[in-house]
C-alpha cells in the first residue's frame, strides 16, 4: 500500500432516477493499486463494475472524486490506459495488422509505414496470431478475436491495462488459454492490470488483489483479498494448493451470501480502510478442517 | 446447383420475352376496316386507314427504328431532331450535376446531424417539412428565381436527391457502434481522424445505400422536368415524339430510359458492395 500506482479516491456515481431523484450506483469508494499487480474486481451484475472501469478507462467520469494514475489525475481517455472490451471491438473492415496498427499510429503518429507495421507484428506474434496478420476480423473466432484485442491494448505499451470481461463471451477451452496467455504476458512485462470477472477462478488465476464489491444499487467496495497462492501458480495444479479452497470458499461465500447483506450487518465500515483478507490455513472452511487439508496427499503434489 | 437454377431463371425470362413479343406483335398485326377512298385522299390518311394498319406500332417496327437510332446515336439535325445518344447525354449529365452537388452538401450535414444531437433536434422540423414536397413543385420557384429551365431542372434534381442521401447518412452516423467509437476514444484519436476512420467505414454502407435509392428518384424525376423545361433531354424527347405521334420513338425512349436507369442503379449497388464489410 505504500506506492499507490493507482489510486481511485471517494468517487461516486449517480444516475437521474426515473421520479427526479438520484440512484447512486456506488458512493465513496476508495480502492489502490501498485506498479505490475493485477487486480480483480467481483461481483454480481449491476454492482457498477463496469462503471468503475469505464471511469477508469476514461470513457465514463465519477459524480464526485477522482482517480490518480502514476501521480497524476486523470482526464478523460489516455493512451497511457489501454482497454480490452467485452466484445473484442474490432474494426470489421480492418485486417487484423490493420486493427493493431491503427492502434500504433494513434500512439505514435510521426512512424513510418514499416515501424508501425514490424512494432504491430511484434505483438501479433506475442498473441500468437503469426499468419493469419492479413485475416479480416469475420474470419477469425472468437478467441482469435479477442487476442487480437489483447495485441492491439498492448501494442501501445500502456501503463494499466483494463480488461471489461474479456473471456467471458468465450468458450472454457479457448477462456483457459487465453488467461495463460494474459498471465505470461503480465508476468513477462510487469504490466499492471485491472480486470472486471464474475469467474472466481479467473480471479483466483490471475489476480493478486481480488476486490469484493457487495450488491447494487449503493454498491461498496467491502473487501480486499489478497491472493495466498504463490506467483508461479499453474493453471492445472491450482487446485491442489492447500489454500485454494480456502480463498475459492471466501470468494463464493462472499457472492453467495455476504454480498446482499453487507450493508445491513457491518455498521461500522469504512470505506477508506476497506480490510484486507488474506485466506489461509486458518481460515475456517466449510468442507474440510484445516488439519484435514495439510495431511491430504494434494498438499504434497502441489509443493 | 445455383448455376443450374441460374440457367432455368434464364429460359424462363427468355420464353417470358418471347411470349410478350408475341402477343404485342400479333395484337398490332393489323385488322381494322379498309375505306374506299380516292388516292389523294388515301396519301393524307396514311396506312391506317388504307390498309387496315394498326394505329399502335407492333415489335418489328420498334426493333427496325430501334436499330436506325443506334445506327447513328448522335447526330443533331437541330432543336428538334438529335440523336437519342445526345439526348441520354443530356439528361445523365443534368442528373450527374445536380446529383454531385447533393452529395456535397448531403453528406456533410448528414455528419453534422448525425453526430450532434442538437442539430439532428435542430434541423428535424425542417427536414421532415421539405422532404414529402414533390420535386417538380419546386419548379416554378426555381424558374422563377435561378431565371434558366436548364439550371431549373439540375435543382429540381439536387432537390429530389438531397433527402434519402442525408436521412441516411444522419442514420448511418447515428448509428455508429458505441464500442467502435470507445475504440477511437480509449486511443486519444481526434475528432476529424475518428470521422475519417471509423465513423465513414462504419456508416458508409447506409450511407451508399442513400446514394443509390437517390440516383433511382433523380432519374425518375428528370423525365419528368425536362418535359416541363424542354429543350434537350431524354424526358423532352418523349415529349416531342408523342406531339409528333411517333407512338414507335416514345415506346424506343421508355427502352431506354428503363436501361439507363438500371445502369445507374447498378453502378451504386456495386460501390456499395465495395465498402460493405461482413461482421
């Protein structure tokens, strides 16, 4: 917590109601990041996830507060924030080298045709798209798609990385690779990353800070979890750690239960100092008792 | 299978022609009540009444004056007698002129309207007035104002082609996705730059699809005023041909003004495959 990288500080969100009012989707909401974490934000549908990412992203500005990315405040879009969209966002009458170089040029308007063409390709072939540079986006699935949205946010090297759902119109297989993928990048190049899920064990996977958002509308922010598992976790053998279950139960009992009645039964929270979780051995579990966990076999395949 | 279908598609238009032929030459064939006349009575009556000829000229006769005219398509004998090749001229380049000058102006007030909401509410009742107004009732204003039928007419066509050009270009802006516009913005691209490459791209289909239903109604409507300014032109020359009672020449003229018309509507449809992209 002491290099704040990013630093979202009291925004709100208020929408005109339907009889005059207002309808807060969230108030006060105060959440921090450092330089090269991923962050992980859950929740269910509506609890403005999405708003605090497009405020973010810039595309979207806070009724009150104000998010400072590497010490400065932000104003509208950046090149420094590259977003990854839902639904890949391609341009259709593009080919895929001409959706990464659009993105290149944007950034770098001063290159020749060959710069941008060879940094282009660079990333194209980090996704691992070799070959296919000329396809149009109709001709490519839908995880080729999206890995063409990840090379084109990557392609102008930005500071944070946002990622609205970016897996989650696609099937489990193709989901699966493409998190390695994000998760080799990110580890590779240090990239600070911010991404929205309902999947807990996307988060799980990916995410050092997994933030818990209780249910709209007056959404808060009620959580930080940090992630127990060691970094060079692999996708198989996650479930084997011994504190996999732990996490996975705190996550889901969070949206399960906790998420509807955070408000009414925690009185005296408070937003600026939201507790950090850190589940483990010790952490109570509803299948197993923690000494159950540390004598299984799984714990000696996962070491 | 497709070509096979194309092949029957193709048989059965002939034989659809051939039966229309037909009936067109059988039903002209001729079989009114000859008078007894003298000679010099006989010359001023003419076929019709002499030999029974039908009054309405049969296929033969179209197909053998069809084939004068293409033999020379351009020659000008005066006001009243050109080649149906300067004629067409005349009126594709009426159409072409006044059409140009209605995507100049379509197109970007289509943008403008298109991308602010305050000009599209702005500019609604207006358009919504002007737009049902037959084109050729602007004639009499235009000929009374610009003082040249000629001009008249290339504004009665701007006129005509201005409203589904710019409805569709304010729609086709409008309706740009959300998601490629956030593209654009996440990527700090300027506004001019955001327009040129991925608002025209996305909108250009619907925006071509306006070109091409305008080109449809400019060239309906050109018939129609150039028999009102006279002169030269396609629409003047059926005009003249039917105070002529060259019932063969007006029916050569709707041939053509039918070919040209189609012509036109193919030129647009295949611009509009040109910027068409699937999804």
């Amino acid at each position: 917590m002491t290099d704040k990288f990013i630093s979202i500080e009291g925004i709100a969100r208020r929408y005109p109601g339907a009889d005059g009012g207002q309808i807060s989707v969230f108030e006060d909401l105060w959440l921090s990041m450092s330089r090269g974490e991923f962050g992980c934000v859950i929740g269910h549908s509506g609890c403005g996830k999405t708003t605090v990412l497009n405020i973010l992203a810039g595309l979207d500005e806070p009724s009150e507060g104000a998010v400072i990315v590497d010490g400065q405040a932000i104003e509208g879009t950046s090149l420094d924030r590259a977003v990854i969209f839902q639904s890949h966002a391609l341009l259709p009458w593009r080919t895929v080298l001409g959706n990464v170089s659009y993105a290149v040029t944007s950034k770098w308007r001063d290159w020749d045709r060959a710069k941008v063409k060879a940094h282009a390709q660079k990333f194209i072939d980090l996704v691992g798209l070799t070959g296919s540079e000329h396809k149009r986006p109709s001709e490519l699935s839908g995880g080729m798609k999206q890995r063409v949205g990840i090379a084109r946010a990557l392609s102008i090297t930005p500071k944070i990385m946002l990622m609205d759902e970016p897996f989650s119109a696609l099937d489990a297989l193709t989901r699966g690779t493409l998190q390695d993928e994000v998760r080799r990048i990110c580890l590779e190049t240090g990239q600070t990353a911010f991404m929205i899920t309902h999947d807990v064990d996307e988060a799980i996977y990916l995410a050092d800070k997994i933030f818990l958002m209780t249910n709209g509308p007056g959404a808060v922010l009620a959580e930080i979890v940090e992630n127990p598992l060691p970094k060079d976790r692999g996708r198989i053998d996650l479930h084997r750690h011994p504190y996999y279950y732990a996490l996975r139960n705190h996550i889901v009992d969070f949206l399960v239960s906790r998420s509807k009645t955070f408000a009414a039964t925690v009185a005296n929270h408070d937003p600026r100092n939201v507790p950090i979780v850190r589940p483990g051995l010790s952490e109570p579990t509803i299948v197993a008792s923690p000494k159950m966990i540390e004598a299984s076999p799984a714990q000696t395949i996962a070491r | 299978m497709t070509s096979s279908l194309r092949f029957r598609a193709a048989i059965v238009s002939l034989a659809l022609f051939a039966a229309f032929l037909g009936i067109w030459h059988i039903s002209t064939r001729g079989t009114g009540t000859v008078a007894n006349m003298t000679p010099e009575y006989a010359k001023l009556m003419g076929l019709t009444a002499t030999a029974g000829k039908s009054a309405m000229p049969g296929p033969l006769d179209v197909g053998a004056k069809l084939w004068e005219h293409l033999k020379s398509p351009f020659y000008d004998n005066g006001p009243n007698d050109k080649g149906l090749g300067i004629q067409l001229g005349y009126s594709i380049a009426r159409v072409a002129l006044g059409y140009f000058l209605a995507v100049i102006v379509a197109i970007p007030l289509g943008f403008l309207i298109g991308m602010s909401p305050l000009f599209s509410k702005a500019l609604d009742p207006f358009i919504q007035v002007l737009k049902p107004i037959s084109p050729l009732a602007w004639m009499p204003l235009a000929l009374y104002t610009i003082k040249d039928s000629s001009i008249s007419a290339i504004f009665v066509i701007f006129i005509c082609s201005v409203w589904p050009m710019l409805l569709n270009t304010s729609f086709g802006v409008a309706a740009v996705r959300k998601e490629w516009i956030n593209v654009a913005r996440t990527l700090e691209v300027g506004t001019v730059r955001r327009a040129f490459t991925v608002i025209l791209p996305a909108a250009a289909p619907t925006i071509l699809t306006g070109m091409r239903i305008s080109i449809g109604i400019a060239w309906l409507v050109i018939v129609a005023a150039e028999m009102l300014v006279g002169g030269t032109g396609i629409g003047y020359f059926v005009w003249n041909e039917w105070n002529n009672l060259s019932i063969t020449n007006v029916i050569i003229a709707i041939l053509l003004i039918g070919i040209v018309g189609m012509l036109l509507d193919q030129i647009l449809a295949r611009f509009t495959r040109m910027v068409t992209f699937p999804e």
